[in-house]
C-alpha cells in the first residue's frame, strides 16, 4: 500500500513530487506520524483542490488545517 501512495503521489504532482514529499517527511517527523500517511492527505487535497494549492503552499501544517475547515464548512 504504501508503493500505491508513492506511485499515486509521483503521478499527481509529477515534477514537483520531490519538493512534496521532502514537505511530507518533515510534517510527518515533527507529529510523529508515517510520511506516506501525511502523503496520502496531502493526495486527497490535491484531488479535491488541485495540485497546484499543495506544490505551492509550504506550510503543510496550515494546508491540512485549512483543508479541514474547508470540509466543516462546505
């Protein structure tokens, strides 16, 4: 499963993987979470918002928080 994350992940954000999941690995090292987990939230919101929104936002920490609002409120 976590391959299929990768692979997903690669696919999606394409040339920009690399800077995604460098952002996901350091998210996940600082809450203690798996950085594939923290991948596959970060897939979801590029699926529901576009991809461009997770390449350009560095914050992962207020990407997720803002995406959670955003599903509260819509």
């Amino acid at each position: 499963m976590d391959l299929e994350i990768i692979n997903k992940a690669q696919e999606i954000f394409s040339d920009s993987y690399s800077l995604v999941e460098e952002r996901a690995k350091n998210y996940a090292n600082d809450t203690d979470n798996r950085m594939v987990d923290v991948l596959n939230v970060l897939i979801t919101i590029a699926q529901r918002r576009g991809p461009e929104l997770v390449i350009g936002e560095s914050n992962v920490k207020a990407l997720i928080n803002e995406e959670a609002l955003h599903q509260l409120i819509k």
